[in-house]
C-alpha cells in the first residue's frame, strides 16, 4: 500500500505514521514544494495567510536530502524519524493506492489529485463537527466525534501516541504547584486565555505557565517558550501538578 497524506501538524504526521506505517507496515508519503500550492492541490490557510502557511511546510530545507524528485527529512520533533517527501511532476506520475487530507482546505484539490492518479480518496476528521468533502470521500478516518451522520464510509478511531517512551505517567509529578497548558497559540484564542489569566492571577502561590508559541500575541510573563522534540513535551508533562487544557480553536486534537 502506497499512501500519500498532506502535512499541516508534525504530531498529526506522526500519528498516521505510527498506524499506517509501523503498525501496518504501509508506505507513506507527504507532499513537498510550492508546485503544490501553485496548482490548487494544496490550499490550507490561503483566506487567512495566503501562501505564509503553504510555505511553511511545502519548502523544501537547506537540512533536506533533496534529489529534485524526492525529498528526505530528518525529522527534529521526532528525532528518530525520517520522512519520506515527494514533489508534484513526480507524484503525479507514481502509482498511488490511498491519498488522503487531513484538513478541509486541501479535500477540494488532493480528491483531483486521487482521481488523476487512481487512488482513493478519503479524509481525517480531527475537529469535533468539522465539515470535510465527505460527498468527495470514499471513507473518513474520525478521531473526533462527529454530531451528524457521514455520507461515506467512516472510523472512530484514538491517534495513537508513544506510550512506552514518550507519553507515560510518572508520579508524583516533581513539580507540585505548577499549572501549564501546551497548546500552540493558546494566547490568541481569546476568551479561554482570559480564563487563564484571571486565575493565574488570582492564584499567585501556584507556578503558572503557558509552553508552545503564542503566534501574533505578545508573549506575558507566563510565557515558557516552545517545546522540542515531543519527548520534552511527555517530560514537562510528567512533571506537571496540573495541565490546563481549554481553547476555542487552534490544535483540534490538543
């Protein structure tokens, strides 16, 4: 089985990986360079950013092993992986068996894709009530609920996480009076940060702090910076008294 599925969220990446290609043993691909975006098959953000988002993760790094066809990155969040990447003229002329997108703005342009190389279709729903191609898919991979019945094909199923070495539980937590959230860009979401503030300042005897970047927002003073690799983020977990998890957009899944 030959997969090739968009890449909008290193850890999302990682989960398709740890099914589709360690538990399954199936090759996966993700797409890389702009011709991408140029041609309509990748989408993501354009209302909100233009091309800034498609740039971030259809360019091709000076780090990359690049051929001119396929692309290898050695992977700096999860350092024991090497992701395998394909540009545009090649994948178009590669046999495909599965392509799916994982994020409403590419559906539109990686279901013409599937049609021009004979692949199916389908796509990852990872937001609760999210509004994919369903008419378009041939299946849906849900790793959320989902308030209405799909018109194709579907699976609830957990993303699964490293257990073993990365996300497991270790108590007592070291740091007894310590409150963080890990969600990127917490800050700019608006009304659930000015939850956390009003707390946090309410309750000054407790260790308070906000890991992962906070976009557009300017950083406060509970501003702990971002985490790298994921192993760090399970370590600052396990040592955390309490995680603070609330948002009104940003990471579906956390």
């Amino acid at each position: 089985m030959r997969l090739l599925i968009d890449f909008h969220h290193s850890d999302l990446f990682e989960s398709h990986l740890l099914l589709m290609a360690d538990r399954y043993g199936w090759e996966v691909w993700r797409p890389i360079g702009m011709e991408w975006w140029d041609e309509g098959y990748w989408q993501f953000e354009r209302e909100y950013h233009g091309d800034a988002v498609a740039k971030q993760y259809l360019q091709v790094w000076d780090s990359d092993l690049d051929s001119g066809a396929i692309v290898y990155r050695h992977d700096k969040t999860h350092p024991w992986r090497e992701l395998r990447m394909v540009r545009l003229d090649v994948a178009l002329s590669m046999d495909w068996d599965v392509v799916i997108s994982s994020v409403p703005d590419n559906d539109a342009g990686l279901a013409r894709f599937a049609k021009q190389v004979g692949a199916t279709f389908g796509v990852h729903v990872g937001n609760e009530a999210q509004f994919s191609a369903f008419g378009q898919a041939a299946f849906a991979l849900c790793s959320a609920r989902m308030p209405y019945a799909l018109p194709c094909p579907s699976v609830e199923y957990h993303q699964p996480f490293d257990t073993d070495t990365v996300f497991y539980h270790d108590y007592p937590p070291v740091e007894s009076k310590s409150v963080a959230s890990f969600i990127q860009c917490f800050a700019e979401n608006q009304v659930p940060y000015a939850e956390f503030l009003a707390h946090a300042r309410r309750i000054p005897d407790m260790d308070w702090k906000v890991y992962g970047a906070y976009g557009g927002h300017e950083e406060d003073e509970f501003a702990c910076g971002n985490l790298e690799p994921v192993t760090e983020v399970g370590r600052r977990m396990r040592q955390t008294r309490v995680v603070w998890h609330s948002k009104a957009w940003s990471d579906g899944f956390g």
